[in-house]
C-alpha cells in the first residue's frame, strides 16, 4: 500500500452547525471516508470484504484535533495513512486539509480490531495481509 | 391503540444548521421517534419486532411541511397519529410542535410497508394487526 | 438553466442502518447536494448567494418516494430538475439513480422560500431571477 | 459543581449503521449531550450563554475508546465530568454506560476552547468561572 492516499469530498449544509462551521462529529465521518477510499485505492472494496470475507473493520478508538473550522461548501483533501498494520489490528492517520490552498484543518487517528459479523475478533485473511502491506506477521502477540 | 400519542425531544446541537435552526432532513429522524414511542406505549417494542418476527417497517414515503423552525435547545412534542392500518401498510401522521408554548412548527407524514429482513413485502402478523385496530382486514387487497 | 442537472454521490457507511440500507431521511441531504450543484452549473454560488445576497433558500415542504433501498458503497445518480420558479418560491423535483444500471431508487420534491438572514421573506434578486429562469415575473401574486 | 452529571439517552435507529450497532461518530452527539446537561445542572443554558454572552465552547480535541457496541432502543447513560476548567480552557471527560445494568460501553474526552462568535478565543466571564469553579485563576498561562 503507498504511503498516503489522498481523496476530497466537500461540505454539506447537513454537516454544518449553528456556529457556522462543520459540527465536529463529522470529521470521523470524512476519516471514515478516507479509510475505505485508500482501501480502494489498494484493491481492497470493502463492501465485499464485509460480505464475502466477514471481515468487519470496526472502530475501537479515535481521536481528532481540530485546529481550524471546517466550513461549508469547502472542498476538503483527507490525506490518510496506515501507521501500524498487525493481523488483528490497523492504525490509521489523517490529515485534513483544506483543498483550496492546502491548509491544514484538523488531524486524526482510528485504530480497528477486524471482527467477524457477530463482532468477534479475528485475523486479516491472507489476502488482505499481503494488500495492508503485513508481509511477515511472525507469532502474532495479540492472539490467545 | 390510541387518537395520537405524544413524546418530546430535546433539540442537539448537532442537529442545527448554519443557518441557526435545525436542518430539515432531522424532522423525519423525530417523527420516527414519535413512531417509535407510540408504539412501545400500545405494547409493540419495535426492536423486537424485527429481531422476534421478523418484521421490518420500511418507509416507502414521506414528507413534511415547515412551518416555523425548530431552534437549538427548544423541547419538541412529537403527535403522532396513526392514520391508516392496513395488514401490509401504515400510515402515521405527525405534528410537531414546540412544547413550551404549543406553537405548531411542522406536519408530516410517512408510509410503510411490512417487510422481511430480506425487504420482501409481507402482511403484518395476528398479534400486531390486534395492537394496530386492524380488527376485521378482510380479503387484502394488496395479496397478490 | 438546463432541463436537468446530474450529480453523484457515494453511499457512506455512516448513512446506512442496521437495516442493511441507507437510513430514508438522508434522501434530503442528497437531494440538497443536487440542488446545490445544480445552481453551480448554472453560475449560481449557494455560499455567497447568503453571505453577499443575504438569500436562504429555506425548505417549507420536502417529499420522497422511496422505491428502491439505496446500499452502502453505491454510487448514485442525483438528477434535479427545477419544476416551478417564482421571485419568492422555488420547487425542484428530484430523481435519484443508481448510477451502475441506472435503476430508480427514488423520487422526491422540494418547495422552498426566499428568506433573508432573519427568515423574513423576501424577493430573489434580478441577477438570480435570471439564472433561475424567471424572465417575466409579471406581478407577484405573493407580494403584500 | 458536582463531581459528576449522569443524563440518558435512547439510541435511535438513525444512530445504527449496517453493522447492526450504532455508528462511531454519534458518540459524539451523546458527549456534547452530556455536557449541555451536565452545565444545565450547574446552572448554565449553554444556548443563553452562547446568545447573550457570545461565549462559544469550542471542541479542540475528542476521543472516544469503544469497549462494547452501543445498540438500538438501547438506554445510555452518560456520566459526564469536568476534569480540567481554566479560564480559557474546559476539559470534559465521560463514560457511557448501559442503563439496564451498567455495562460500560465507552469512555471518552473532549477540550475545549472558550471563543467569541467570531472563532476568538476569550476568557471565560467571572459569572461562569465560579459556576465551573475556577475559584482562584491566578495568572493564566494560555493568556498573551
């Protein structure tokens, strides 16, 4: 997988709030964004890894610094990184930036536990281990 | 199962827009919790509906009317009414209105249809066609 | 303004529910993106049109006809037509496509008003009377 | 102020996402729900203190650590907690748990900025100081 994967969307009225900026729950929905398009951009669709491999990439634990107000009708780059890839666990970094003039907006990361469709934990299939970039996981510590 | 029943929401943040009041899309989010409570004060626990019976009320319709908007922190009564009740169809209606001083601030409506899990049509179960006051549906005329 | 304008839009994880669908009431926030690319199309900047004009284009009534369940991961077709265009009130319809076969996931309608900052009702400007299309007003049977 | 605020919530079915329990993102509605409450008790109208004291309490940071998923119909109780309060800075930390027995399903933090409409950050009225009980400042490092 490349180092960084970049991807845009832009504002909605819908993510604004009363204070005339994005309402700062949607930024995990932009990272989220960033995520699946970065899988994308790997070949990984994750529609079908939930599908066909139950594999669920579920979130257990994020965090984001807003740093300047987001704001409507802004197109906006999400520039998104793995920075740690083990079978049982990913890592992901954002940066969002303001597409215009490449401000930088605000700064996050999640971290995910791949779970099955009952939200059991599991190991990443072969496949995607090779596609995330884990090419040698050796005894994996997170297993029982 | 009663005339209409009532139930309050207090309005978040989230839901405002930049424009000072609640963005519109988050009345039809209200009129489902309307829904939901009236159901769950005739004894109909929606949650098990679908789980247990495999009974999904799926939307098929909706819309609203604005009248006056809805403001951050405002308590709003949602009326909910059911307006028809048919063994594969209902009808609720809504009015909204805020609690403080009754002023109305918008209308809706939605239909459904009763479906499966798997989103086929199917008629409504004995049990919850009693709760519905469908007492006597006679041939459907929506069976093929 | 042309006859119709065409957007897309990716389903996002965030807009489904357990359902295994998109929740109905995102349909609006959809509809509000054709909307506002539309009027980009057509030169008109939904931003500035509130920040120089002092122009909302508030929602008083909104509608949707769902016939289709829209996925996660879908690309969808945003196809909004101007159906009705006065000084004061504004009606767009609303096509929604599923943009791999082109099958009609929904329909819906907007009417909205003319208001300033405060929602006080008022007049679109000559230049946006232009580009919506409304080249002879006549009088306004809406004016006081 | 108490040492901590409890206030509960229903999730809503808007609130889930396909994987059948609720999306990540709206823990955040819920903390912002749980600080409105919490400041409510103390004796503050967030909405008042916005309007009438153009104080703005800005998010500069969230975090949320997911231990369990969060499911429909499900009843929330959100302990909130203030675990810093500077004249220029608040820090807020909470615990969502299950109403029914307890469980606890996350644990998170958000900081936050005072500001002024305008995005400027102000100190934060001797009036709300004592309410949050910053009862002797001293002199403030974050201050110019």
């Amino acid at each position: 997988m490349t180092d960084f994967h970049e991807t845009t969307v832009r504002v909605r009225y819908a993510e604004t709030d009363q204070m005339g900026v994005v309402y700062h729950a949607n930024h995990y929905v932009w990272f989220e964004i960033g995520r699946t398009e970065m899988l994308r951009s790997a070949g990984i669709n994750y529609k079908e890894m939930e599908t066909r491999d139950d594999c669920f990439i579920v979130v257990v634990e994020s965090s984001c610094r807003y740093l300047r107000p987001a704001r409507y009708d802004d197109v906006l780059r999400i520039r998104t990184r793995i920075t740690d890839a083990k079978p049982r666990i990913l890592r992901f970094g954002y940066e969002l930036l303001k597409d215009s003039d490449g401000e930088l907006l605000a700064t996050g990361e999640t971290v995910h536990v791949i779970c099955d469709k009952l939200g059991r934990p599991k190991s990443l299939p072969p496949r995607y281990r090779r596609l995330f970039g884990i090419t040698n996981p050796g005894p994996d510590p997170t297993m029982n």
